[in-house]
C-alpha cells in the first residue's frame, strides 16, 4: 500500500468506522494528463459503513469528501466513489 492510500484508508476509517472498504489508486493510468502532474492522484473508492443509511448518494459522497478534505489539494486530484450501506451490500452483485 503506498503513502497516499494510507492517508486516505485512515481518514475513512476514523470519520465513518466502515464494514468494508477498498480503495484503488488508478493514477498511473492517467499518467500525462495535465492534473496528474499537479501532484494528486486518481483514486477509486468502495466503502460500505453504517453512516451511510438514511442518507441520499450525493450525502454519502459529502461524508467521503469531508473525511478527505485536507488531502484533496495535495493527494488526491481524481476520486470516484462507490458508497453502500451494510443492507445494500448484501443485496448488491
């Protein structure tokens, strides 16, 4: 595991105490392209945790970007996330 997805993984679990979480960083595909050279990475994010629930898909999306906030300007250029609740877990392919 490199240094960035560290950072993220700890601001994820600290902030949203997840079941599950996965977390990808997809930079060296986007190698050349012009936020790239800025410093951040491009990273997929799957997490699954309790705080979800109740809360509509751009909420969750919030909650992530909130927990990573610090890290966005320096680590982090790119990021896409897959937020579920334990319930949807078990009933997602």
């Amino acid at each position: 595991m490199n240094e960035r997805v560290a950072r993220i993984e700890a601001r994820l679990r600290a902030a949203l105490a997840p079941d599950e979480l996965d977390i990808v960083d997809d930079s060296a595909a986007h190698a050349g392209h012009a936020g790239a050279r800025s410093g951040g990475g491009h990273f997929n994010v799957y997490i699954v945790a309790a705080a979800f629930a109740g809360r509509s898909p751009i909420q969750r999306h919030r909650l992530v970007h909130q927990a990573l906030a610090d890290l966005m300007s320096s680590d982090i250029h790119a990021l896409s996330i897959k937020a579920l609740t334990p319930e949807e877990r078990s009933s997602h392919p």
